[in-house]
C-alpha cells in the first residue's frame, strides 16, 4: 500500500473534484488569468490556417455566430433569416470543412483567424500581447 505520500494525494485529488463539482476553479484566479494570457498570447507553434476560399459569403456569417458561441436560434435572429436556413448553413459548414460536429467550426473559425480570442472583452489582435495596452 502507499505510504503518507499517497495520502496526500488521494486527499487533494478528492479536494480537486469537490472543488469542480462546485463550480470552483483549481486555480487561483491571478495563476488563471496569467495562463489564459499567456495560451491567447503565445504564438501558433504550428499554424495550420485553415482556408475558407470555398465558403459563401452567408456561410461565413454563419460560422462567424457559431464560433461567438450563438445558438442556432440566435444566429437566425440576428442574420434575420429561418433557424431551418442556419440549419442548412451548417451542414455545408461541416461538409466543406470536413468537421464532424459545431466544436470542429469554432476550431476552423479560431485557426482561420476569422475570430480572435476575447480577454476581458477585448479583442486580442494578431501579434499583440495581451499586456499590451
């Protein structure tokens, strides 16, 4: 069996889920935010760009909606046309992409640039840090 060392490992590790569990964070919130500037920051080791040169005009609207996190219902409101329309928007988006699910579009929007991440409700730009201010 494991000594005092396992211990205190099966200890914190309880004390990580109970904290999940109520919605808490594992981090403290400066070591958080310090990480997520540093992950929006940090430069693509390895771009891959993915080209959207195919897609219409509509279906980068679409794809611009889906990756800011709006539902299907929302993005026809806002592009003033019918949820079944966005519907149809989509599964061009998945087929000519080549995703298989709304998560695989947000990757494709973030990796195109077409979105950029937001911190704090900014808009971090290309080659910026977010300390820059």
């Amino acid at each position: 069996m494991g000594g005092p060392q396992t211990r205190v490992r099966e200890l914190q590790s309880a004390e990580a889920v109970r904290r999940t569990h109520r919605g808490e964070s594992l981090f403290a919130p400066a070591i958080l935010t310090r990480l997520v500037h540093h992950f929006v920051s940090a430069p693509n080791p390895s771009p891959r760009r993915t080209t959207l040169g195919g897609l219409t005009g509509r279906e980068v609207d679409v794809l611009t909606l889906v990756a800011r996190g709006q539902s299907n219902d929302e993005i026809a409101t806002s592009l003033k046309i019918s949820v079944k329309t966005v519907k149809t928007h989509l599964t061009h988006l998945l087929a000519k992409l080549r995703a298989r699910d709304r998560a695989q579009l947000v990757i494709s929007a973030y990796d195109s640039g077409l979105v950029r991440p937001r911190v704090a409700g900014r808009t971090v730009q290309p080659g910026h840090s977010c300390r820059d201010r």
